[in-house]
C-alpha cells in the first residue's frame, strides 16, 4: 500500500492531477479500496487492490507526461500562429491608415487586435508559469478574430475609391 501510495505521489507531482484525471482517479479509488479492504482484514483483497492502484498510477504518470507535451506543443504552435496574425493584422490596419480608410471602418478590427493581443499576453503568462491548459483556453478563437480583423481591414480598403489626381490644365 506503502508503494501504491509512493506512485500516486509520483503521478501527482507529473500532473495527472490535472492531465490524467480519470487515471490519477481511478489510482486513489483503487488505494481507498485498499484501505477498506485492510478495515475489513480481507488482506488478499487490500493487495489486489494496492497492486491495481500501483500500476493505474503508473499510467496516470506516464499518459500525464503524454499529455502535457502535447498540450504544450499545441500551444506554443497556436501561440505563433496568432503572433503572425497579430503582425498581419497590425500591418494591414497601417496600411489602411495610410490609404485613408475612415477610422470607424477600422474601430471594430481595431478592438478585435487589442482583445487578441491581451489574450497572448495572458497566454504567455500561463505558459512561463506551466499553466499549458489556462493558456490553451486563453487562446481559444484569438486566430478566428484575427483573421476576421484582417478580413474586415481588408473589405474596407478595398471600399475605398481611388482617388485621382485631376489632370493638369494645358
């Protein structure tokens, strides 16, 4: 029990308490069990059960490391995907202050940049401190608003008339 213990200690320090969750659970239903088990002085049974919370433990450690590395490298591509955006976003909506696009054509993109930029700030604070999933969730549709910022930049620069020069008098 001591060694099942020992290995939902060391599931929880690898965050299966927050990336295996069903695995890390079932490991300490398993372990109280064995609790139950010794109560009972059924002592075959208390080891069945400490064995089987040992080894779903075991699972939630690695499927836990598993997660983590995934989730990170997930959000760390989102991460630079909405950087890029963000880049694009910002160069168009110059670009259209310099075609003289009236600025409340540009009022509503304008906010969705700044919601998305605060959003990647509060990301990038969840991942300096390991917090991959709340950073994940920060990220959640800050692509889909750029995109739609660069789309409206877009529509409005293109509304825009061209404007001439007159011809010179001769």
């Amino acid at each position: 029990m001591d060694q099942a213990q020992g290995a939902i200690n060391a599931a929880r320090a690898a965050g299966a308490d927050v990336y295996a969750v069903s695995e890390y659970t079932a490991a300490t239903e398993a372990l109280t069990q064995a609790n139950e088990a010794v109560a009972a002085r059924d002592f075959r049974l208390a080891l069945n059960h400490a064995l089987e919370s040992g080894e779903l433990a075991q699972n939630a450690a690695r499927v836990a490391a598993d997660t983590h590395a995934k989730v990170r490298a997930d959000v760390e591509r989102s991460t630079a995907d909405a950087r890029a955006l963000l880049a694009t976003a910002r160069a168009r909506l110059m670009a259209a202050g310099a075609a003289r696009v009236p600025s409340r054509l540009l009022a509503q993109p304008n906010a969705e940049i700044a919601v998305a930029q605060d959003a990647l700030q509060e990301s990038g604070k969840a991942m300096a401190a390991g917090e991959y999933l709340a950073a994940s969730a920060t990220l959640t549709g800050v692509t889909d608003r750029l995109r739609a910022a660069v789309a409206a930049i877009d529509a409005a620069t293109r509304a825009q008339p061209v404007r001439r020069r007159p011809a010179p008098r001769r």
